[in-house]
C-alpha cells in the first residue's frame, strides 16, 4: 500500500513537471514568434503616407528646437512611453517641411500649434520665422494658435497672418536675462579649492567657482549682446504685427498697470495692445479652423495633415541623381575621445570626417556647429580633420546655429567660409584651465594623503592632494601657449594678426551680426544659405542634401525603429516649469561640468555665458 501510494505521488510531480516544461517551451516559443513578427514589422519599407487633395498643415513644435536629437541608449528608448511628446523638434525637419509645402498645391494653409513648444534660442527660431515667411510670400496663410504664449512661442506666432489666443490665457514676454548661480562661498564651506588659470578678462566660465556675483567685465560684454539680440527681437516682432517701435518694451514695462486696467485678464490686454488678433476657445477655434479647411475628427476636427506625417511623406520621396552636398552636425559640449550624438567627441567627430574624405562621395561639405566649447585638445583634433577635409578638394562651409563659441569657433577656423546668423552667439576665444583638490575636504572627514615619488611632479594631480607650485605654473603655461595657438590658428583663418585677434579675444562673446563686422566670420544667413553657398563653391546646382552621421549598428538600428521615444525621465525633466527647469540646472551645474573636464592637458576653451536666449 506505501509503495503504490509512493508511485502514484512520484507519477504526479513527474506528469506535473513535465506540464510545467511543456509550458515553459510553449510559452518561449510564442515570445520568439512574436519577436519575429515586431522584427519583420519594423523592418519593412515604411508606406508612403497619401495625402489628402486638399488641406492645411498643423506644425505642431514640440519640446525644444535643436540642431542634433540627444542620444537616448536603445534600452531607455524600448522603455519609452508613447503617450509622451517628443522633448526636442529637429529644426532643419522644420525648414524642409515649410519650404516643400509652400510649393505643394495639396497644402492650402499652415496653422502652427505652438502649445508644446518649450523654446530653443532666438537663432534657431529665426531660422523657421524666414521659413514661416517664405510660405507667406507664396501666398498661403499662417494661422497661430495657443492657450498662452511664451516669449519664444510668441516669436513665431508673430509671422502669422492671424494669431489666435484662449481668453484665459496670456502674452508673456520678459525680455532677455543672464542669470547664474555663484559657488565659492559653498565651496570654501566644502573646503573644496577650484584651482583655475585663464588668459583674457572675459572668460566668464570660472567665474561661478571663483566669486559670488558676476564681476564687472562680465556684467559689461553681456549686457552689449543681449541688449543687441534684444533689439532684433523686438524689432522683429514690431514689424511684423505692424506695432508702433517701444511698444513691445512698453507692453513688459507696464504689464502690471496693463492687467489691472483690464481687471487681470492677460488675453484682454494682449488683444488690446495687438499682440494678438482674436481671443477663442478651444470649441470655438474648433469650428473657425472647420468652417476655413473642413471638418476632420482625425487631427483637431479640421481638415489637416500633421507635419510628421507630411515629413514620412518627404522622406519616401525618390532621391533626385545628382550631385551630394554633405551636411554634418556638431552639437553640445566638446570633450575627448568617442562620445554619442548631443556631445561632439573629438575622435567620433575626426572619424567621420575622415570617412568624408575617403569616401569621396560628396562634392562639398556644410558643417553645422552648435557649441559652447569644451576641451582644446578636443577641439583642436576636429579643426585639423576638416582642414585636412579641405585639402583633399572639398569645400567647407561652416553654419554657425545659436552658438559656435570659444572651442565652437575654434573648430570652424579652418573652412572655406563661415555663415552665423544674426543672432548667433559666438566669439569668446579664450582659453582657461581648472583642477579642483579635495585635500582640505577630507582632512575634516579624517582622511590624509601621504607618500613617497621620484619626483616634485609625482602624484602632482591627485584631486587628494594640494597643487604643487611648480604643478600650477605648468597648468598656467599651458593655458597661455594653447592660448597663443588659438589666437595664430583665427588669425591666419581670417587673414589677420594674432595681436589684432587679441584685441577682440580674451573670452569676449559676440552677436553673428557684431562678428561680422569684426572680421571673425563672413556672412550672415542660415542653414539653407550656407548650403547653397558651398553648392555654389562646388560648382553645382542640381543636389540633394545628405546628412552624414555616425553608423549605428544593426542592433542600435532595430532598437532605434522598434522605439523612437526619448526616456520617461529625460521627458520630464523637459516639461518641468521653465523656472524650476533652469534652478535644477543651475543647481546641479558642478556636477554636469565634470564628465566633460577630460582634456588630456586640463585646459578648455568653453563659454559658459553663452547661453541661448
């Protein structure tokens, strides 16, 4: 009797183990399936959206505009919500998607939806304002809408021929600040000493850990660019809602006085001073857009295409054969080594232009710099990659965007010719080197540093240890030799003197409109300019236009089209109130700095200031 009750229990968990092992299987089995099928999906030949006879166009902004996406790592990208906005808007995809439907005849209008736009700086916004102009000329409306407008949206609402605001919400222009937070007296308290060496009064970007206010050269040439971006702001929009001159300063400086006359509506006052045309709601604006293009519930109950589906549309268009223009971003800090798209690594970004050159397949190459600097040593590996681009018969056009400063104008002095548009921020050559020692730090903690080397220099730059006398003068020397170096590499660049570079050098930050008069660089234009500019230097007329970028593995790629969503994370941080937004950043600042102090000698030309208004 046990041992037919002991075969019966043994027969059971063996029928039941086997279960388990056949579920197990059947179960791998359709998730290897089902990877199959979401494999073959993302890998087929995206259809060609088809496009209505007749419509108009939302451009719909989101996030911040940039030159370059940030690199988001496939894992974050497989776990991004979908649900999320897009936290950055390309804005070369802008211009091409204005500038193809002013000349399509399926596109009647533009409405431009501006309530997820975050900002992006003036020159990135100028570059679609002259878009959004040029679909005007055409002889097309623009029609802007939005619950409220920032600064920065209110740039673009006022290319539109009708621009409509809730009648709760409000025009909330400031004007431009530079605002920064000052760290010594918190270091002193760590016990924390930011050794720093520089060459010029300007250099603003150690001041942070070197005083508590901004010193007065500082307060001096930022105040001349942002009062001259300033002016182009408001100059821009006075003449374009057709206002009297002062009335967008008179419209800020009286803001308080303006919403009380109006019992604290901002959409009244707005209306009133002809910020904006009409004040509607959002079921209102619904049946004015339906009435003027025809009812659609797919995009905002109006007959639309949305400008993502119309760029799908543009892409799948067949190449033209022609000649190929190159066009290659360099975005973010500059730092050593091999670096992902966002950060310009100075070994990834010598490679591809190396891959240019061998290659062959392009007839000129447009360089799109948009960087504060970084690492000099950095910096000066690119500069000699494109000169070496040059050489081998290629012409280089540099693009300057919202800022090419310090190591970002470094690595443009060896083009053909350089474009910045008039608000570019750039300029600020200077040079400094910073190495900050925890000795005192951790004395308070109980912890020393002691030993034995061969020499004065041995264990010199050991963050636990003070810095020697003989290791300061080598840093010092070396900021004023990379120093000297920058200033020959601009001159010879812009046919002058280094002693006459030096006069409007030492770290000194320049509007693209003052730069030019100064001689640092050519012309004053865009994306599109610089791009028939080097179309022109080549000798050509008939080409596409293609951007060169770093290979992503057959992995990366799958990843990439299974998911194309930014982090949860990065998303948030992105719409966070643009207040808090700029606290946190501030706040976390000496820790963002430090992945990107990797210069192998410990001197950067950066521009910290330059910060994209």
């Amino acid at each position: 009797m046990a041992a037919s009750s002991s075969n019966f229990i043994s027969r059971f968990f063996r029928a039941l183990w086997r279960s388990i092992t056949w579920l197990r299987i059947g179960l791998a089995n359709l998730l290897f399936l089902a990877i199959v099928v979401i494999i073959v999906i993302a890998l087929l030949p995206e259809q060609r959206p088809a496009l209505p006879e007749q419509a108009a166009l939302r451009l719909a902004p989101s996030g911040f505009l940039v030159d370059q996406r940030t690199y988001v790592d496939p894992i974050s990208q497989l776990l991004g919500d979908d649900d999320w906005q897009d936290a950055e808007t390309v804005v070369r995809d802008l211009v091409t998607i204005i500038n193809t439907a002013a000349g399509d005849s399926r596109i009647t209008a533009l409405v431009l939806d501006l309530n997820q736009l975050i900002g992006g700086g003036i020159s990135k916004l100028e570059e679609v304002g002259q878009a959004l102009q040029a679909f005007k000329d055409s002889g097309k409306p623009v029609i802007a809408i939005s619950d409220g407008y920032s600064q920065e949206q209110y740039y673009l609402a006022s290319y539109a021929d009708t621009v409509y605001l809730h009648p709760m919400g409000t025009v909330m222009l400031t004007g431009y600040g530079s605002y920064r937070n000052y760290f010594k007296s918190a270091l002193d308290k760590l016990a924390v000493n930011f050794h720093v060496f520089r060459v010029g009064s300007y250099k603003d970007f150690i001041e942070p850990y070197t005083r508590d206010n901004m010193s007065e050269a500082s307060r001096e040439h930022n105040s001349q660019w942002l009062n001259e971006l300033w002016g182009v702001y408001t100059s821009r929009v006075e003449r374009l809602r057709n206002l009297p001159k002062g009335a967008v300063d008179h419209y800020i400086a009286n803001l308080d006085t303006g919403l009380a006359a109006q019992n604290g509506a901002g959409g009244e006052l707005a209306l009133n001073s002809g910020l904006v045309d009409q004040l509607a709601g959002r079921l209102e604006l619904r049946e004015v857009l339906q009435q003027e293009f025809g009812a659609n519930g797919e995009y905002g109950d109006f007959e639309a295409i949305d400008h993502r589906e119309y760029l799908q549309y543009i892409d799948s268009r067949p190449a033209p054969s022609a000649d190929k223009i190159g066009l290659l971003v360099a975005s973010g800090a500059i730092v050593d080594g091999e670096q992902p798209p966002g950060t310009i690594g100075g070994d990834s970004l010598a490679r591809l232009l190396r891959e240019v050159r061998e290659e062959g397949e392009v007839s000129a190459l447009v360089f799109r710099v948009d960087s504060g600097g970084g690492s000099a040593f950095a910096s000066e590996i690119i500069r000699e990659e494109l000169a070496a681009t040059r050489a081998a018969g290629i012409p280089v056009v540099v693009s300057m965007g919202s800022v090419a400063a310090s190591g970002g104008y470094w690595i443009t002095a060896a083009a053909d010719e350089v474009w910045a548009t008039p608000t570019t921020i750039t300029g600020s050559i200077g040079v400094f080197g910073m190495f900050p020692t925890l000795e005192e730090s951790l004395q308070k903690l109980g912890v020393s540093t002691d030993g034995i080397g061969t020499t004065e220099l041995a264990g010199a730059l050991r963050i636990d240890r003070a810095l020697s006398p003989i290791a300061k003068n080598v840093i010092q020397q070396s900021v004023e030799d990379i120093y000297r170096r920058f200033l020959g590499i601009v001159a010879e660049a812009r046919n002058s003197t280094p002693e006459a570079i030096h006069q409007v050098a030492q770290g000194r930050v320049w509007s693209g409109a003052t730069a030019q008069t100064l001689g640092l660089v050519d012309r004053l234009g865009s994306l599109q300019d610089a791009i028939a500019a080097a179309a022109e230097r080549a000798g050509i007329s008939d080409y596409s236009v293609e951007l060169i970028e770093r290979q992503l593995s057959p992995r990366q790629q799958l990843l990439r089209q299974l998911s194309a969503e930014p982090a949860p994370l990065q998303q948030v941080a992105a719409w966070l109130p643009p207040g808090l937004r700029q606290t946190l950043s501030s706040l976390t600042e000496p820790l963002q700095l430090l992945p990107t102090l990797n210069d192998p000698r410990h001197v950067y030309a950066r521009c910290f200031i330059c910060t994209r208004p």
